[in-house]
C-alpha cells in the first residue's frame, strides 16, 4: 500500500493517473504540475475525488520538498520533462521518497543525452535505502524489459539488438509532434549514433535508412538515430556486438523538420526579440499542436519491438519481440493517442511493480535489471499486448 505523487500533467501524464488511480495498489494519489488547471482536469475526468491536485514548479527543490513533506508520498513518479529529472531525484533524496522516470536527464542548453548525470546518483540512492527507477515508458522501458525477458528465457548470448519504433498513424495534421514537440525535435535532429564492437558509431542524422516491414502495417522506411536505452542495455548485457535503434518518419515529417532546422527555429539557444529573451524552439512549440490535442482524429497503429540475434544451446536464433497498439482504441479508452498511452501505461505499471514490492533495491537501476515476468505479466491486460516470433528474417 503506497502513497504516489505524479509529477507532470501532459499526455503522459493523463494516462499515469488514469491507470494509477485505477490500481488499488496506491492508497492515495497526488498529480502535480506547474499549470494546476491542467490536473484538476485529469482529476475530475477520473473522478470520485480519488486524485488530490497540486500546483509545483519542478524546477526548484524548495518547492517539490515543500509538496512532499505535506503529501509524503513513497513514490514519485516523474512525467514533467527531461530537464527535471535531477531536481527531483534531489528533493526525493532530501524527502525520503523512491523515485521512477521515462526520460533521462537532458541539460536545457544541450541536446545531449546520456545516463552519466542519473547513475551518478546511485551511492546518494543507496546509502538512503531508496529505489530510482530509470527510463519506465516504451522506449526506453519496454523495449529493454523485452531484452532482458528475451535475455533470461530465450538466449544465452544476445549479439545483435535492433529496436524498431514505428508509428504508422495519420493524425491529418502537416506537421506535428507526437510529444513534447521540445523533446521529440532535439531528439531527432541531433546525429545518429549506435554500438559496434564496444565503440560508438557516430553519423550524420537521419544518414542509415532502409525500408522495413512492420507486422500488420508493412514497409516504411526506417532510420536509424540514438536513443538512450542503448547506453545501459549494452553495459547490461556486455555479449552485444551490436545494438540500434531504427525510427520510421514519413518524407512529409522530415522535409517539415529540414525547414524547421535551415531557419534556425529549432535552435536552443537564447535570441533577442523585440527586446526580449526567446528560444526558439520553445517558441515554436507554442505554436505547433499540442500533441495530447492529435488523439481525436488519429488512425492507424504504432509497432515497436526489439528484433535479436543470438545463441541459445549452441544454436544461433532469431526473435522478434513487438507491441502493435491503435491510435483510437488508445483514444477511446483515455483521450490520448497511442505514444502518450504506450509511454504512460509502462510508467503506471514500474510504479505497480515497485508498490507491490516487485521491484525493489537500493540504487539507481535500469528497467532491464529488475525481473520483467511479473512486468509481462500484465502488460498486455493493461491495453498493450505483446507477440513473440522465433526463428524469422528480421531483416537487419
Ligand atoms: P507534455 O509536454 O505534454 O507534458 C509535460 C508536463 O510537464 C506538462 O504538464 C508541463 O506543464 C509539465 N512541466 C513542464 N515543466 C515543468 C516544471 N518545471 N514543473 C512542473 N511541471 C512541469 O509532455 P509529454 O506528456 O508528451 O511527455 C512527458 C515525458 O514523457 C517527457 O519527459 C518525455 O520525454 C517522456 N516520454 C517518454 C517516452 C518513452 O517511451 N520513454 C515517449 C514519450 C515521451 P505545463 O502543462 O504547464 O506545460
């Protein structure tokens, strides 16, 4: 039984609270955010008062201590932005509360994403007694409980990784974000980098692209750009020779996202305008949609799995782990599309797994070092089903 404060209320944020509050699990709920409006809205769209609502500026430690010495939460739950990842690491620290993400940290005046800054906190985690939980959504967060179950019942050795991300849903829009526009554009316009012989290979963005199938879809091409959870499952699992990650954009997202780019909007650095301080692409994420607003007229699925080459008892194999999940099925049942529902129901359900006590240790830990049956377990009945294919062409 556990007191939990969420922290952000976005897109994914409105699905943690829906499948939180649904949980008997967590005795009392708190959803806090820096636009207070926007989790009384959550909240009395779930109901029956089982939600409390606060308003906190993430940013200041002050502020989330001051939060958490009234609420006392045991578990934070941290779906705000990347950018406050160690503020609320610290105040948990400082507060006694265990603590779980989707995202790692990201400096505001880098796009630079590694889990140095996190793992550093691993003695401060330990010495207290209390559980961090990194990267708990999709990807990261399935992809590597999909690699460490791929790694315990069907592999001795993994030596090849492919995490292929495919969002084949058409939301009507020119061009939009499926979330946070900040995030999702300095993650796809910096280089692409991926593990090879136990160096990173650096390229230019978007250079390795090829077509790929995607089961209940078909072919899209697909690119291959760095994404965070390749850091830690390489170093988890140090048999891997080779490890990436394949994204799929349409040429329409990617012409918008070379404009975008050539006139400076998705520049992070402080302008002048009209006398005042503006960044760019934060400007600019004000005006392109809001992606918690795409759900209404999203169609189509988004597949994402991790295709595996290795042995097993002497004999080289190939397994294909993915989750296929609906656009409208995910809107119909929360109000958000897909992305913001297959990030939001791994991060709910980490919390679940640390609740019941499924999950625990002293430390700073990747999902991939916890037991992921108990996680696979219920995956699938909380909306997103899971299918193993063995001994096929993966293609990569
Ligand atoms: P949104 O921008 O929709 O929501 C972010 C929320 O955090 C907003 O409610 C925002 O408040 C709040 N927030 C921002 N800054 C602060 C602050 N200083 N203090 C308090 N609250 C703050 O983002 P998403 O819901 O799309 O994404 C949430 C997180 O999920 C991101 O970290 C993203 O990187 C991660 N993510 C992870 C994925 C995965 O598979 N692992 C996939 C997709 C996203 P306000 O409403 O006032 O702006």
């Amino acid at each position: 039984m556990s007191k939990v404060l969420i922290i952000g209320a976005g897109g994914v944020g409105t699905v943690v609270a829906q499948k939180i509050a649904a949980d008997p699990v967590f005795t009392e709920v708190m959803l806090a955010s820096r636009t207070k409006s926007k989790c009384d809205a959550v909240a009395a769209a779930i109901g029956g008062d089982r939600v409390q609502t606060a308003q906190v500026d993430a940013d200041s430690v002050p502020q989330l201590c001051e939060l958490m010495r009234s609420f006392r939460p045991d578990l934070v739950v941290n779906v705000a932005l990347p950018y406050q990842d160690l503020t609320i690491m610290d105040a948990c620290l400082e507060c006694g509360a265990n603590y779980l993400d989707t995202a790692n940290y990201e400096p505001r005046d880098e796009a630079h994403f590694e889990y140095s800054w996190q793992w550093a906190y691993q003695d401060r985690f330990r010495e207290k007694g209390l559980t961090a939980i990194l990267g708990c959504g999709f990807d990261p967060g399935v992809t590597a409980i999909f690699t460490a179950y791929a790694a315990k019942h069907h592999f001795d050795e993994i030596h090849y990784l492919d995490i292929v991300d495919c969002n084949a849903g058409n939301h009507g829009m020119a061009f939009a974000t499926n979330f946070n526009p900040e995030i999702n554009i300095r993650e796809v316009t910096q280089k692409g980098r991926y593990y090879e012989d136990g160096r990173w290979v650096v390229t230019e963005p978007h250079e390795i692209h090829r077509s790929l199938n995607y089961p209940g879809i078909g072919e899209r091409e697909s690119y291959v750009i760095y994404h965070e959870e390749l850091e830690s499952l390489v170093k988890n699992y140090p048999t891997i020779r080779r490890a990436r990650f394949w994204m799929t954009f349409g040429e329409e997202y990617l012409t918008h996202l070379r404009v975008i780019q050539n006139i400076g909007m998705a520049r992070i650095d402080p302008i002048m305008y009209n006398g005042v301080e503006i960044v760019p692409i934060q400007f600019l994420k004000a005006v392109l949609p809001d992606p918690k607003s795409l759900g209404a007229n999203y169609h189509g699925q988004t597949s994402i799995g991790c295709r595996i080459r290795g042995v097993k008892d002497g004999r080289e194999r190939t397994y294909y782990i993915y989750n296929n999940c609906d656009h409208e099925k995910a809107y119909a049942e929360t109000g958000t599309q897909a992305v913001s529902f297959t990030t939001g129901v791994p991060a709910a359900l980490g919390a679940s797994m640390w609740a019941k006590g499924l999950w625990r240790g002293a430390g700073v830990f990747n999902v991939e070092e916890f037991d992921p049956d108990p996680f696979l377990a219920e995956l699938g009945r909380q909306g997103l089903p899971w299918v193993e294919r063995f001994d096929i062409d993966l293609e990569v």
